[in-house]
C-alpha cells in the first residue's frame, strides 16, 4: 500500500461518491469516538469544494486548535468549549479549496501543551492499538482517527514532538516540514517559535501529498516561507544510495532496566543494518552530553514563556467562557482559574517565571543560548550528513493505569525527547513506524537540515519500503 | 536655587491607511468598534503582519531627528492584563528600537539649541476605554493603531524650551505627513518627567514622571506645577519620590498615581511571530533623498538669504502649505519682503477676520505673485490691492481678472488725468484764487477732488505733478 489517499481516490468518480464516502466516514468516526475519543466534534454538514487537486473528495480530519469559521474551535480546553471562530486558518482554507473534506475537529492535550492525551476538556483519548494504552499528544485524536482507519489523513501542530509522537506509539506516520513551510495563520499560538503545522498519515507517500497542497509563503503569517517551488511527492522515490546518515551515541546509549526500551534499541540497530546493506551510510557521532541534558529543561523554559504570553489573550472579555466578577481584574482571575487545567496554570505560571526581570537572564535567555548551542552544532552535522536518525521515542505508549505519565524515566528521558531538536532548529522531521515492541508499534525518526523537506520524505518513503512494517489493522 | 531638568517621551498616532499589524483601516470618524479584524481581537490563532507605510514613515521620522537607524526591525513583547489591550500584550521595539542617539534643533531669537533624542520605536496603541460609573465601554477602532514614541534624553533645561521641542516636533511630523499630531484628537501624547538639582549639582535629581498629558497647555502646566511641588519638597527637607504621577488639567496639578515607577514587570521579550526584517540602506537613501525641506531649514534660508526677520519665518513656517505659498511666490519673482508681508500680515488678518484654516483656502503663489506684480507696476494703488486681495481668496480667482471685472485699472495716461485736473480747476474758481493768494495747502483739496471725479482709477503720484503744472498756467 503506497497511499491511502490514491487508494481512495481512484474509487471518487463524481459528487455522489464523495458523499457516500463522507457518510461513511462519519459513521466511522462516531464509532472512533465512542472507543478512542479522537473527536471534539464531527463535522454534520458535508460540504465540499469540486477541485482538480488529487485531494478533491478527501476526508480528513483537523486538529481543534485549528480556526475554522462557523465551526466550534475548543483547542481542547474548557475556556474555549463554546467558541466559534469567525475566520479560517490558512491550512484549513488550503484544504478546503483543494477539494479535502473535513469530517471532524479532534481532541489535542488542552491547547497543544502535553503529549499524553489525557488533558483535553472532553476527555481522555485512547490508542487504537491497545486501548489501556495512552496515545500520546498533543495531536492525540489526529493521530487515533488515521490509526483507527477512519481518515487517509489529518491535520496536527508539533512544538516538542506533538505529531511525531502519538504517530510514533499509534503506528503511523507523522511528518513536520521545515519551520515555515506551512502557515501557522489561524493556528493557536502555543510557542510561535516553535510551532509547525504537521501531518498525520498511514504513508510518507500521503504525507508528502497534503504537504504539497500545504506548502508555501502566506502573507498572513511573516514567519512563513517562500515556496521552494519542489513538488515533494515528485522526489520521495529518487535513490538514496550513497546518503550519509548519523545517530547520537549519547542519546541511543541508554543503560536501563526496561524491557521495552531495550527491545526498541535492538529493533534501531537491526534497521541501522539493513539500512547500510542499501547502500546508505550510517555514522555514529558523538554530541555534548551536557548540552543534551538541557535540552528538555530548555524546551520548557521557552515553550512555557512563550505560551503564558501567547495565551494571555484568554481573558473571557472579547471571547471564551466568561467567569463573571466585580470587575475586569476578577473576571480575567475567575475566567482563567476555572477555564484551565492545572496542568496548563502551572505552565503559564513556570512561563510567567521564567520571564520575571529577575529570572530572565538566567532561565530564558539561557535557554535560547543552549538553543542556539544545539543548533548551531547540529548544523554542522547537517553539513556532514543528509540526516539523523533515532529511534523517535524509548518505550511504547505508556499505560494510562502506570505511574504518574508526567514523569519519565531518568533513565531514557533523552530518548524520549530528543525529537524538540528538531524544533529547536526547525527542522524537517518525520516518524515512521518500523516495528512493534511488547504488540506495540515503535517509530524511527529521520531529520534533515533545514529546507531539505524533500530529502526527508525521500529517505522516509525508502526506508519505509525496506521495512514493510505491517501494523494490522485497526480499523473501527 | 535649583535647575529643572526636564525629559519627554511623545506618542505620535501615525496616519497610515491601516493599522501596525493588521489590514483594518485605522481612521477616527467611524462608529465604535467598526475599525476592527479578528486580529485586534486577538483571536486565537490570528498573527500579526508588520506595516510597511507605518515602517517607510517612522524611518522618515528617524531621519529627520537625525537618529542612527538599526540595521534591522526587531520587536518585542510587552506583557500586560488590561481590557484595552486584547492580545495580553503590546508589541513595541525594546531590544531594537528603530533609531537611536538622534536630536532634534530648537530654534529662537537667540540662536538654536539641540534636544538630544535617547530613541525613537515603533509600537502599537491601545484600546480607548470610556469609564461610566457603572461600567466602562471598550472602542477598539483604536487598538493597533500604528505609534511612534520619540523618547528624548533628559537634557531639557526650561518649560519654554520643552514646548518649543513639542511645537518644533509636531511641525517637523506635520511636515513630512506622517500624522495630524492634533492634540484635541490624542494623535500626540506626552509623558513628562520633571527634576530639580541644585544649580552648582552635576548630578541629576530624583524624577518624577507625569503619564499622558495630552496638550502642549497642559505639558507646560505639568511641569510648572513639579517645578513649584518639588522646590517646595527640597525647601522643607521633604524626600522626592520616584514615582509615576498623573496630571489634571481641572485643577492645573499633579497627583501620584503610584510609587517606584519601575514597579511593574512587563516581560518583555523578543516577539516570535515577526521575524527579523533588514532595513535597506537603499531604503534609507531613498527616503533621505526624498525628504521635504523642514521648518528648520527654511526657517534659516529665509533669514540668511531673504533677510527676513527670525519672526517672520517662524511665522511662514507655521505651516507646510503656508511655507509653500511663501516659497512660490518669492520662485514666480516677488520680493521675499512683500511675498512675506502680504502673507504673515493681511492673509493672517483674514484668517483671523474669518475663523479660518489655511487649508480650506485655495490660494496660489500665482496669485499672490500677480497681485504683488500688479502693484508694483502701477496698475492698482495699494488700497484697490486690499479689495483685489480679498476677491482673490474669496472667489479664488486671478487678480487680473479681477482688476478688468471691476475696472479698476489706474490711469496713468497724461493727458486724460490732464482732462480731469482742468474740469476740477474750472469748477472750483474760488480754491484757485484762494491758491494765488498765496495758501497754496488748498492744493490738497482739489487733488482730493481730482481724484473723485476720475473715480479714484487715476494714479495719484501723476496727477498731483500735472495738477501743480497746471494750476500755475491759471
């Protein structure tokens, strides 16, 4: 199976197909939400754009931090559980045009800030692949409706690992082009440095497909990138014989006790075999163990300043769930107290911390620096190599029954979190599944330098081809 | 005694057609609440884009005061919860401001001085929020609207001099149109920070800081009123406080509003939705080549070159248009002295008389040149000048035709004054006897009647020759 969305396609002969085609997806993605709830609505009014472009009938479905016009946007928090947005974001109007039919809005970890699934206000989201397992976020329901079979395809936002990883435990693929190449206009803000639109897919074919429709400068968000004029899919079967790979010994030398984890390292170095058996160079390297110690330390620190600023406009004055008070001061304060988790007040003060005068120097603006750091260093790799690869996390989806799932282990925790490298430096990073540890899918992440999108999705589908993973079916 | 140390820190609305960072239209004579985008309202997921009219203005400004410009646009985050402020921030220039280290010259009879400029930034205003007893209405036509705030070094040494900076300022921003800067509309506010050290102290003295003062009256108020408050405090041993102050133009005084002015943590920090924009140094040139003479200038080229009082061209500066009309006139040939007169004199007059603007006449250096030519070719007197003069501006129309619409066009012809002197001299027997015998003032009399036979159109200089030649031959 090369794409499920050329797949489908081929059966959309005229209006009606597409119709009956929506139904049925709908129907699948009410059963998806009474198993996994993936789903903060389900779209009730088919509507559809007759196009050219080989999404024309699609269904797909859209991460709930999306703005879409006239159709409740909750970003998964309570603040936001009756707010109807009065303007599209670019991805989605892109979409729209493109022919693609939206289905339904899905559940995220509550305004992007979490990877467990477990903190959105309607509720936790299970994984397809063993329901007692979380499925990881923020892009949680994204990635359980194309799990679960319902959608060719959905629509996430990844600011440490939130596409890759949920990908990543529910076996499928999830890829962030470069930092720019998709507008951000009309997704919520969560840590604009960091933020990328991203996709979530059953192949690198597909999910080079959706980038090209994607992809391009949008004169709404100055931070986007002039289009590189490069149609992806076009590119992601050219040979990668004679690519140079890396992986970083500090991060895969885990000493633990986890069977999982081992597992999973085993699984890594078995494909870093077969990789070099196709002619493909792989290069252990060496990286600053302190450098990548502070990477999470780091992410959080800037994430979370970031964040509290950018969510400072959640005050239920000129939208959101108003908490009346004597005045504006009381209604911000009773607003923002009931309308957040705790999860997310505790961000937003950590955030606001951060950004005192007096801490600043110290726990920002050391942040960027170790940001910088890792960048500048891992440009320097990217100079040498066409990518990195890594396994993209250390265990399998956690169990919702085990230990508090905010803490990890010491043991693995950069195993667990180095794909923020790739936001960091914004850089073109995908998760493809290649194995399953314990019944349980894992992923292999590959990053590339900077504008080198096309090259990420080339060595992806290759390596996607010399791993034939065969996750079953978890269809609803 | 003591010596007043003054510094300002003025916010200038700029007058472009949309806002900083969004495409609604940035206007005042709307209906509340129409001038506004999901951007203003910070909307989830909304982003904003940077003005570039707003920017090529603000970089105009910066020329102008002289400033060094960044080589590049970086804004920053200032963090706030306020109603009239949607996003929970504002963004402004901190890190980078647009120009700094600049100055801008005062002029007087005296000579110049220069008020250094810290630095001049860009930002965004907020809200306007009308407070009723019961609640507050939110207008956020304003929320967005592109700033300026030039922030001067405090190196302002009287309250003449500080209001001359805010006149000499608003002309140099009227000059290159980048606002009105009416200050009935709150296009230029003023934050004022008042000291007082002793004369012989080089050290300067606690500050306090007057927020929004919103007339250059009030400015002058504000720090009159300081001045009077702290000498007071220094003369009885009574600690000055750093604090923030507000000033009531009902009472002419100011109140604190809160102590340690620096007591508020905005957070700034780098603005991540806006990337680094470089400013083209041919961007710069381009605006520099392209810069309007400034009152300064013209003031200085009107006294060394055309010999005008230092009132006169601070007169005809006034006003870009006005200036204009002056430097027209004197190009189409006047005499810089009476183009200057006509204008600082009788059209200010007519203003006056009228309760006009200049802008609302449609007066040309044409005109005024052809009424100037007029008069010194003979061809009206000076007080048939004040009549075409006033049909000019009235009906806007070229003084020569207004002279043949109302014939009056001077006879200068010999032999027809000739005619009329001979027809008074007939008439009037008794004043020529009179004039033989000797009072020969009576002359005065029958000029006088010369000129009222010929309808006042004769010029008067021939006559009275022809009338003494004639006289004698009776």
């Amino acid at each position: 199976m090369v794409s499920n969305i050329i797949e489908l396609k081929e059966k959309l002969n005229n209006e009606e197909d597409i119709k009956l085609l929506f139904n049925e997806t709908i129907k699948k993605a009410k059963k998806c939400n009474e198993k996994y709830n993936a789903f903060v609505t389900i779209t009730d009014s088919y509507e559809h754009i007759e196009s050219d472009s080989i999404l024309n009938g699609i269904p797909y479905s859209l991460k709930d931090n999306f703005s879409t016009e006239g159709i409740l946007t909750t970003g998964s928090s309570n603040l936001l559980k009756s707010y109807v947005p009065a303007f599209d974001s670019t991805v989605y109007e892109k979409l729209k045009n493109a022919g693609a039919v939206l289905i339904g809005k899905t559940v995220l970890d509550e305004l992007a800030m979490g990877g467990t699934g477990t903190t959105g206000h309607t509720g936790i989201v299970k994984n397809p692949c063993n329901e007692s397992r979380m499925i990881g976020g923020s892009s949680s329901g994204s990635a359980a409706s194309v799990a679960a079979g319902v959608v060719p395809f959905s629509i996430g936002s990844d600011t440490g690992d939130s596409v890759r990883k949920p990908a990543s435990y529910s076996g499928i693929v999830g890829f962030k082009p470069t930092y720019g190449r998709i507008s951000r206009y009309g997704l919520f803000n969560f840590a604009s440095s960091l933020d990328h639109v991203g996709i979530l897919s059953k192949t690198v074919t597909d999910a080079a497909i959706v980038t090209d429709i994607l992809k391009g400068y949008d004169p709404k968000d100055m931070t986007s990138l002039k289009d590189d004029g490069i149609k992806y899919v076009n590119e992601i079967n050219n040979d990668i014989e004679g690519k140079k790979l890396f992986y970083i010994k500090e991060i895969i030398d885990v000493e633990t006790e986890d069977e999982d984890v081992k597992e999973n390292i085993k699984l890594f170095y078995e494909l870093i075999n077969k990789i070099k058996n196709i002619g493909v160079t792989v290069e252990e390297v060496s990286f600053d163990k302190s450098l990548l110690n502070a990477i999470l330390g780091s992410y959080y620190s800037i994430s979370c300043a970031e964040s509290t600023s950018n969510n400072s406009n959640l005050t239920g004055l000129p939208f959101g769930e108003r908490i009346e008070g004597k005045d504006y001061k009381e209604i911000m304060i009773n607003t923002r107290t009931k309308g957040f988790s705790e999860l997310i007040k505790r961000r937003f003060v950590l955030g606001s911390y951060i950004l005192k005068r007096e801490n600043q120097e110290k726990l920002y603006l050391n942040a960027l620096r170790v940001r910088r750091l890792i960048v500048e260093k891992m440009n320097e790799l990217f100079n040498k190599y066409d990518g990195l690869i890594l396994p993209s996390t250390g265990g399998i989806a956690p169990l919702f029954n085990g230990n508090d799932s905010d803490k990890l282990s010491n043991e693995y925790l950069l195993l667990e979190n180095h794909m923020i490298i790739g936001n960091f430096g914004g850089y073109p990073s995908i998760s493809i599944p290649y194995g399953k540890v314990n019944n349980m899918p894992v992923g292999v992440n590959i990053t590339c330098g900077v504008m080198k999108d096309a090259l990420t999705l080339n060595i992806a589908k290759k390596l996607e081809e010399l791993i034939e993973y065969d996750g079953g079916e978890y269809h609803v | 005694m003591y010596k007043v140390t003054i510094g300002l820190e003025v916010h200038v609305e700029l007058n472009t057609k949309s806002k900083m960072f969004s495409p609604s239209i940035n206007s005042y004579d709307k209906n509340i609440n129409t001038n506004i985008s999901v951007i203003d309202f910070a909307f989830p997921g909304t982003l904003p884009t940077v003005n570039k009219e707003a920017v090529n203005k603000a970089i105009s400004l910066a020329v102008a005061l002289n400033t060094d410009i960044s080589p590049y646009l970086m804004f920053d985050r200032k963090n706030y919860y306020y109603p009239d402020l949607p996003k929970g921030f504002q963004i402004t220039q901190m890190t980078k401001p647009l120009g700094r280290n600049g100055y801008l010259e005062i002029l007087d009879e005296n000579g110049s001085k220069k008020i250094f400029i810290h630095q001049i930034h860009i930002e965004e205003d907020s809200a306007s929020l009308d407070h009723k007893d019961e609640y507050s209405v939110i207008n956020y036509n304003r929320v967005g609207v592109p700033l300026v705030e030039i922030v001067t070094e405090p190196c302002i040494e009287s309250v003449d001099d500080a209001i001359n900076f805010l006149e000499t300022l608003r002309n140099v921003i009227r000059y290159l149109n980048i606002s009105d800067a009416d200050q009935t509309k709150g296009q230029i506010r003023c934050d004022v920070n008042v000291s007082l050290r002793k004369e012989d102290s080089a050290e300067l003295g606690v500050r306090a800081e007057v927020k929004n003062v919103n007339s250059f009256q009030s400015v002058r108020e504000a720090i009159e009123y300081e001045i009077k408050r702290q000498t007071d405090c220094l003369i009885n041993g009574i600690e000055i406080k750093r604090e923030t102050r507000r000033y009531s133009p009902d009472t002419g005084k100011t109140y604190s509003m809160r102590e340690k002015a620096d007591a508020v943590d905005y957070k700034y920090y780098v603005e991540p939705n806006i990337p680094k924009i470089d400013i083209e140094p041919s961007l710069i040139e381009n605006i520099k080549s392209n810069m309007i003479v400034l009152p300064n200038e013209r003031i200085k080229k009107y006294i060394s070159e055309y010999k005008l009082s230092y009132k006169e061209a601070k007169n005809l500066v006034r006003e870009k248009e006005i200036s204009n009309l002056f430097e027209g006139t004197v190009n189409l040939g006047s005499s810089p002295k009476e183009a200057s007169n006509w204008i600082t004199m009788k059209l200010t007059e007519y203003l006056n008389k009228n309760a006009l603007e200049f802008n609302e006449l449609s007066i040309t250096s044409e005109m005024l040149n052809e009424l100037i030519s007029l008069i010194n070719n003979k061809t009206i007197s000076n007080e048939q000048a004040k009549k075409v003069f006033e049909v000019m501006i009235g009906e806007s129309k070229m003084p020569n035709l207004i002279v043949k619409e109302l014939g009056m066009e001077q006879i200068s012809n010999e032999e027809e004054i000739k005619k009329f002197v001979n027809e008074v001299l007939d008439s009037n027997i008794d004043a020529v006897n009179t004039y033989k015998s000797g009072k020969t003032n009576i002359v005065g009399f029958l000029m006088g009647q010369v000129l009222k036979v010929s309808g006042g159109k004769i010029n008067p200089a021939i006559a009275n020759k022809i009338l003494s030649i004639e006289i004698q031959k009776r």
